[in-house]
C-alpha cells in the first residue's frame, strides 16, 4: 500500500498525502471486544489504472473477530444480494457459484471469466497423444497440452473471420490456429481430416459436443500457454 500523494497548488513542489485506512484502530476494537467493524468509504489507490479499475472506488471495508473464510464469504453474499434486491429489484440466489482458480484459468483461460456465455475450453491432450497429427502430437510429446474451443453457429464465419482468428492467435503467442468446421449436413470441412481416423474424428466431436453448424478452433501450445491463448480467442469470438 502507497500513499495516496497530491500536489499542492498553494506550496510549490509540497504536497500531501490523504490519510490511510485506520488499520489499527480498527484491529484495537476487534480486541477490545467489538467484533463487528462495517465501513462504506469513498476511496482512492494509488494503482496503474486499467479497462476495469480506476483510482476511485466505493469500498466495503469489514473488520471481523473469531470468523472464518466461510463465514465472510456468507456475509458478502447477503450484502451483495442486499444491494441487488435493493438497487434494482433482482433476487440473488445464494449460495454463488464457486470456481477455483484451477477451474478457471482450464475451461476459461482467465481468473476471472465472462460466464454470460459459454464456450468452455475442452482438453484434447490425451487423445492428441495417439493421432497421426504430428503439429498435435510433438506438442504433446513435449509436455504441451491440446485445447479446443466449440463455436456454436461458427461454421457460417468466411475465409476472412477465420483467419483474422488465426492472426489474433499468433498475436496473443500462439504459432497458429487450426479447425474445424462442420456444415448444415453435418459434413467436416477441415485440412484436418486426413490426420485422423474417423474414430479419432467421432471422438473429437463428441468430446467438444460439436454440431452441424459448429466451429472447432484448436490451441496447441506448452502447458501454461495455451488456456491463455485460447481464453483469449474465445473473448475475441
């Protein structure tokens, strides 16, 4: 934590610095057996700014004595489903939905994913590892990993979309993009096709749970890569 610092018009080359959180009062009420400290603060952090923070925010700040992570995790739920209830009339269902951070960087590609819409990343490594595809199969060999990314409806992208995708691919660190896509007869139009059975094939799809109409884009890159890349494409998409 820094100082909040803020030149002084009055004073050349002074300034000041706005006071911060009262940590240690609040922990001596904690002691001194007031166990319950709610504040609402305007405050301001002296942080880079990004898309989705900005030096001033509303804070929350909470002080608890003899609780445990379930327990502040119960009290931010009611509080923010209080909020919702309160600002705009919706009922949050409680408990929220928990994921890990391994959960969300292996489906998503990021800690803090978009959930609105779907589109999982499906991991493919295992079945990459017996195909006569060798791009897939060296990658595996290596310790890298095989994802795939099901498009719903993105069969009908042109030329120009997918390889636009492919580019975005190579620009977020990937060595390129492969795909599938299966048309309104539920055929393969892929370069793919001559490197798998047409178990391995069958296998592909079901697993990605791909459709007539569906577009299969693949990620095959070393371990901590490759959901970064993938989750990214599928921000893009």
């Amino acid at each position: 934590a820094r100082d909040f610092l803020v030149p002084s018009r009055l004073r050349k080359g002074s300034f000041y610095a706005l006071p911060q959180s009262p940590q240690i009062y609040k922990q001596l009420l904690m002691v001194g057996g007031i166990d319950r400290y709610f504040q609402i603060a305007k405050c301001f952090r002296d942080e880079d700014l990004r898309a989705d923070r900005q030096l001033e925010f509303t804070q929350v700040d909470m002080e608890f004595s003899f609780v445990d992570e379930e327990d502040v995790i119960e009290i931010l739920e009611m509080v923010f489903q209080n909020i919702m209830r309160e600002t705009i009339g919706y009922e949050l269902k409680l408990p929220l939905r928990r994921m890990t951070y391994k959960e969300a960087m292996e489906c998503y590609g990021f800690d803090k994913p978009d959930l609105r819409f779907g589109m999982p990343m499906v991991d493919l490594t295992e079945l990459m590892r017996v195909s006569d595809f060798s791009v897939f199969r060296k990658v595996v060999d290596q310790g890298g990993v095989v994802k795939a990314l099901n498009v719903k409806g993105g069969q009908s992208f042109t030329r120009t979309q997918i390889e636009y995708l492919t580019e975005k691919a190579i620009e977020f660190g990937g060595s390129g993009m492969a795909w599938i896509a299966i048309d309104e007869n539920n055929e393969i139009q892929s370069i793919l096709t001559k490197y798998f059975t047409d178990a391995q094939m069958k296998e592909i799809l079901t697993t990605t749970d791909a459709k007539a109409g569906d577009l299969i884009i693949f990620c095959a890159e070393p371990q901590n890569q490759a959901s970064i890349i993938l989750g990214s494409l599928r921000l893009e998409v």
